[in-house]
C-alpha cells in the first residue's frame, strides 16, 4: 500500500499548468492580462511556430523592481490581492499569483524588466531566467543586469520541452497561431486604449492603434458587422450594458461572433448566452447564431471570477437580475422599430452602427403617399375573409383608390415635411408574381416579403393585445392529474403564487401527483401536462414565464401566420404602400415569425455593378 507523501514543487507547479496552460493561445492570454495590468499602453507579441518555439511579450507598463523579480516566478506570489476582501472585489485581470510559475514549469521562461527612471535602484533592467540556459547565462532564480528602455519582457520558448506527452496533444502550427490570434483580439476588443501588435514567424499580422471603443470594434470585427449593427448602452442601477449587437441578417452558422465581457474580462457564461439568445428568440431562424460584442459593468463585489482555473467562466450573486437586465436591455436594442432606426443611423453615421432609441415611432400618414410611375390596375384585397378581416385595419386605412393617391402624391410632395425625411422604406412601385413588393427609397430598391412582412405585424399586435392584461383563466371539468417527483411538488408549493399569477392552479392529489385544476384560457387546448412540467422546471433555473412566453408567443405566430396576406393576393399601391408604413413603425419588423428576412434592399451601386455601369 503506498503511503501519502507531498509532492515535489515542480511536479505541484506542472499540475497546475495543466490547468492554465492548455495550449500557447493559453500562455499568450495570461502574458497579455499581466501587461494590462501593469498599466501598459503598448503592447508588442511576437510568435513562432504558432506559439510553440517562441512567445514574447513586450509592454511600456509600471515594469517589475529588482526585489521583485523572483517573487513573480513563485507560486502563489501577486501584487494585485492581499486579503480576502480584495479577492471579494478583482478589479485586475490577474490575481492567483501563479501563471508565471505554472509556465516556466513547462517552458523556458524569462523576465526582463526595469521600473521608470528615477527610482532607486533601478538604473537599468534586470534579467531572470527561471531554467538554466548554458554557459555565461545567469544561473536559474539568479538576476542578471540587462538593456531595456522600460517597461517588460518576457519570453515563453520552447512550450511543453520536458512533458513531450503534453505537446503531442497541440494541433497544427496554423491552428496554434489562429488560437494566438483570437485571444489577442479579445483582448484588444476589451481595451481599445490600449495599442497592439502581433507577428507570427517575423511577419507583421495585426497592428491595432489605441481608438475608440467604436473604431476598434470595426477593426476587429468588419465593417460587414457595423452594418448590419446597433449600438447599445443602457443602464439600470449598479448594471451597465453597452456595445454592439448585430441584427439576424448577419447572423452566423457557429458561435465564432459572440464576445461578451464583463468588467473587461472575456467570459463564456451560460446565464449571459440565455439572456442574449433569449431576445432573439422571436426573429432568429433556429439553425443559426446571433452576432454581438458586448460589455457588462457591475461592481466587483457582484461577480465571483474565482471559479474557473482559466477565468472564463464567472458566477453572479444575483445572476436572475443580471439575466433579466440583459435580456431586457437587448431585446429592447433589437426591436427597435426601422423608422426609429433609420432616425438613430443618420445621428450615428460616424460609427456606421444603428443607435439604440426608445422613442415612440411616429404614426404613418393617414394618405400613403405612391409615385406615378404608372397607374395601377389592381384587383384591391378582398376584406370579407373570417380569417384576416379583423387583422386589416392598416389596408382600410389606405382608403384611397390607388389612382387618387397617386394624384395626391404630386398634390403633396412639395408640402412633404423636410425634417422627418422620406420614409426608410419609400413608396411603392408595384407587386412581382403576386409574392414581393417592391419599393423605391433613397438608397435604391427595396424588395418586401409581403407574407412575411404582414405576418410579423399581426404576430406583434397581438403579442401586445395580450400583455395588455393577465392571462384569463380557465377552470378545468376535470382537473389533469400528473405524475411528479418530490422536487417538482417541492417547486410547484414554493412558487405556487408565481402559478397563479401565471393562470395556473395547482394543488398536491398524492405523495407523487399533482393536480391541476385551471390553465390559462390561451393555451388550455394544448398539452399544458407537458407545458406545466416544462415551467416547474423552468422556475428551478430561470426567471419566472419564459416557458409559458414561449409556448404563448407560438400559439399567437401560428394565428399571425394563417391571418397575413397570402402570396399570389394582389395590392392596390394604397394597401402595399400603409403595409411598408406600418413595417416602419413594428417592432422586429427586419425577421417574420420565423426569422426569415421580411425585405432587402438593393443598393443604386449593386444595380449599377449588375449592369456594368461605369466600365
């Protein structure tokens, strides 16, 4: 039997790089997040073989005193905590005082630094190698003078030199260096202030100035991102979220696009991705994956970083208000009506982002203005229909023959209001096969989903008729008996007053069963045995209704989808020209229930490429 025995300082030091130093992209992380900490306003990185060979890191930062040089190679050594009530209050980026250590456990590390000029001592840099490197160097733990103008140096070479086990594990050189690459564009896209530069085997690959929040964003991001973007900033009491959230029209197949920071720290947390997918929930198709780069401000004390070795994961003390602002905040920025949004561009235009407003869209006219490009000789949409006629109200708005809004347009364009501008989607042109509308604006051609667009709009109104009160109860014949498990009964008495405000009345019929005597009148015809089930487990994790929301929201998609107009119906240029009005002035109006685009705009420039204008 063998008996318990400490272990050795360097077999404790390579344990604990195999929790931090996964890979180079690793190594690069920790480097980085110790120059900023330092107080650096440059910073130079540079690669070979991926990350393997070679790591430097060079910075302008506070630099490290000559006492301190072996400290920062101990385990457990930091000057960035020094009692529980700072670790309760992380501000830094680093703070166990181990990454040096855990590196040079698996790696040939040096130090070189020198403290700003003037202090004593410090007249020039000093040298430390934590492995010995041969004959005329300094002996490891030993200090060396050295040549640097200030700030520090430190070089990683030769990655995983005594654990050949371990550096079997890494991938391709490329993929190593895209690892590199991605972490030190996170670390810029959290501190613009802050100037960068990468080169990978000699060869310059990103140079990144100190900017804006806003510039930087573009630099790593694309322009491609800010133009489908909107920025956001919203505050509630200690929270802030800001940054920049793409619309579902640049959505992706993966999750290679989201960045989302807190306290500047990139994070991978679960709470935060719920929230944010959440707000998508109503206009992103299922298959695909939202697009954001955000940041999320709280105090220190509210976010617990310590409880993940690479710190990528966080845990908030009252992670449902967190949930609950974000959601908010986003689904807010991203159901911004589009004449809302085009106001918010024009004042934005610098940043070529969309900025957030919370103004209340202005009503369409009581008259859609029409162009005269022809007079329209369509069979207007017929009214009578039991399924849609209660849902047209915007068409019977029109109210004009469409040969009289024509002639109106030419009656008002000279008294068109100049400060509010032509509408963001302009005026119609005519139908193409029954299906799309199209429409001439400012920029070029727009080309409307008419199904889609209608459907959206119906699917808020109703969205809206129904928060306007609780849900109607309906009481059961004959209540529905469910087999539970003592977690689920222990759930359904805790927040049994949650139930009832949600319609629900439910009541212990056994030790493992649980009656439900009433449902709410909305969803009573569907399967609310699996609905209840689904909602008790909801209320265990996340914030009270998102299931009975969900289910609610799919019962009213369905009724928005078979009351829209059909395809293949024909519109009166009055009827197409109220449907792009009331686009203007919905929520969500860019997605149909489904996510699917509702309309695209082609661009004067795209047509005249298409043609070959200009060559």
């Amino acid at each position: 039997m063998r008996r318990i025995h400490p272990l050795s300082d360097i077999l404790i030091s390579q344990i604990a790089a195999g929790e931090v130093v996964e890979r180079p992209a690793s190594v690069l992380k920790e480097l980085v997040e110790n120059s900023l900490d330092a107080g650096a306003t440059r910073i130079d990185v540079q690669i070979e073989e991926g990350g393997v060979r070679l790591i430097r890191v060079t910075d302008d930062g506070g630099g490290i005193g000559k006492d301190d040089l072996p400290l920062a190679l101990a385990r457990h050594a930091t000057s960035k905590i020094g009692s529980l009530d700072d670790l309760e209050r992380v501000a830094s980026f680093g703070f166990r005082g181990e990454a040096l250590a855990s590196i040079a456990a698996v790696a040939r590390l040096s130090i070189t630094s020198r403290v700003a000029s003037g202090v004593a001592g410090e007249a020039h840099a000093w040298k430390i190698d934590a492995n010995q490197r041969g004959a005329g160097q300094a002996a490891a733990g030993q200090i060396a003078p050295a040549a640097l103008a200030t700030g520090t140096v430190i070089e990683v070479a030769d990655l995983y030199f005594n654990t050949p086990a371990r550096r079997k594990f890494l991938k391709s050189e490329a993929t190593e260096y895209g690892h590199c690459d991605e972490v030190l564009r996170r670390m810029a896209l959290a501190r613009p202030d802050v100037a960068f530069m990468l080169s990978h085997n000699k060869s310059a690959k990103l140079r990144l100035s100190a900017a804006d929040s806003a510039r930087r964003a573009r630099e790593i991001l694309g322009d491609e991102f800010f133009a489908h973007g909107r920025v956001l900033d919203v505050a509630a009491g200690p929270l802030r979220l800001s940054g920049f959230v793409a619309l579902p029209a640049y959505s992706k197949a993966s999750r290679d696009a989201q960045y989302f920071f807190v306290n500047g720290r990139f994070v991978r947390d679960k709470l935060l991705a719920h929230a944010a997918r959440a707000a998508y929930a109503d206009i992103l198709h299922g298959a695909r994956h939202p697009a954001w780069c955000l940041f999320l401000e709280l105090d220190p004390a509210g976010v617990d970083v310590n409880v993940h070795p690479a710190k990528t994961e966080v845990r908030f003390r009252d992670g449902r208000g967190v949930h609950q602002f974000v959601f908010h905040a986003l689904q807010r920025a991203l159901a911004a009506p589009l004449g809302a949004a085009q106001a918010a561009a024009t004042a934005t235009v610098a940043t070529m982002a969309t900025t957030v407003t919370t103004a209340t869209p202005t009503s369409p006219p009581a008259v859609p203005l029409a162009p005269t490009f022809f007079r329209a000789r369509q069979v207007p949409l017929g009214m009578r229909e039991p399924a849609t006629a209660a849902y047209f109200n915007f068409v019977r708005a029109a109210g004009t023959d469409a040969t009289n809004a024509a002639e109106a347009l030419n009656a008002m364009a000279g008294r068109a209001d100049a400060a509010a501008g032509p509408p963001p989607l302009g005026y119609a042109l005519g139908q193409l096969h029954g299906i799309y509308v199209l429409a001439q604006n400012e920029t070029g051609l727009v080309l409307v989903d008419m199904h889609a667009a209608h459907e959206r709009i119906l699917y808020e109104k109703l969205k809206n008729a129904v928060e306007a009160g609780p849900p109607a109860r309906q009481p059961l014949l004959i209540p529905v008996l469910l087999s539970a498990s003592h977690l689920e009964l222990a759930t359904a008495e805790e927040h049994h007053d949650t139930l009832a405000q949600l319609g629900f009345e439910t009541a212990p019929a056994g030790p493992q069963q649980l009656a439900l005597r009433s449902a709410p009148a909305l969803v009573a015809g569907g399967n609310i045995a699996d609905l209840l089930r689904a909602l008790l487990a909801d209320l265990r994790e996340q914030p009270a209704s998102h299931v009975l929301e969900a289910r609610r929201n799919e019962l009213l998609a369905t009724m928005a989808c078979h009351g829209a107009v059909r395809a293949h119906r024909s519109l009166s240029l009055p009827e197409m020209n109220a449907l792009l009005r009331e686009m203007e002035a919905t929520e969500r109006a860019d997605q149909c229930n489904h996510g699917r685009p509702t309309w695209v705009q082609l661009s004067i420039t795209e047509l005249d490429r298409l043609f070959m204008r200009g060559k």
